[in-house]
C-alpha cells in the first residue's frame, strides 16, 4: 500500500495544528477569568491584557471598583491592549473564550453557566461592584 503524503501547501503548520485543538466546541467548557482592581487600576490591567496573548483559551471579565455615578474608561481599555474582542457587559452576554467582558458602571454581575446577569447595585454598597458566581461553580469569586 503506497503511503499518501500531503503536499506542502495542504500540510498544516504546528500553530496552527495547536490554535484548532485548542478552538472551543459548542458546549465545551473553558476557564474563566475574573479580575478585578481599584480605581488606580488601569495601568495592571493594561500591562496584563498587553502581554498575555490573544488566543489563551480562556475568557476574561474585568471590574474596576469605582464610584456608581463615575463613567469608568476600562469599558474602552481592551481595544487599546488587546486584540481580543471585547465589549461592555449587556444583560444576558456569554462569556467567550479569547475575548474579554468589562463591568459597567452601577451594576453587579453573577456568572450562571458562562452567562453573565446584570442587576442593580444596592444603594447601601458603597463603590464597590462585584461579579459572584452560582452554586456549584469551579472557581467562585467574588469582588
């Protein structure tokens, strides 16, 4: 039986052999990020979101722990550091691999199931915003 070799140009290279056992199937689980920092915590998460590279596997929420009524620029921070894709956190959105979720102002989040759900914060919270997770999550964090 003759052996069939691929030629050069069907062959696939070692990254990008690496980037599809990588590449998530539907439903597949992946780790998720959270990260959270004060007021004075931009330059880290720019510094971190620069040097880590875009295709990690893993998805990223960020919060930044500011005044409610303060517009926060982290929402505009990931395009400037990352190519990830990134957005502002709207009710509902799914956390993705390679891509990054940013809190918005006078929210908290729950993580349920790779979903992030919004609600108000408490009045009585002070500045502080948090993101927690459901039961029976792997890795619980709360901020």
């Amino acid at each position: 039986m003759k052996k069939v070799t691929p030629s050069p140009a069907k062959r696939k290279t070692l990254s990008e052999r690496a980037a599809a056992a990588r590449a998530p199937t539907a439903g597949a689980a992946f780790p998720i990020v959270g990260i959270g920092a004060s007021a004075g915590g931009l330059e880290a998460f720019t510094d971190l979101l620069k040097h880590l590279p875009a295709d990690t596997g893993m998805g990223f929420v960020l919060v930044q722990h500011l005044d409610p009524h303060h517009e926060s620029a982290l929402t505009h921070l990931p395009a400037r550091a990352t190519t990830m894709p990134g957005c502002e956190v709207t009710q509902n959105l799914r956390v993705e691999p390679d891509a990054t979720r940013v809190i918005p102002p006078d929210v908290q989040m729950a993580i349920v199931s790779g979903v992030l759900k919004r609600t108000p914060r408490p009045p009585d919270r002070g500045a502080a915003r948090s993101i927690v997770s459901a039961p029976g999550v792997r890795a619980p964090f709360a901020f």
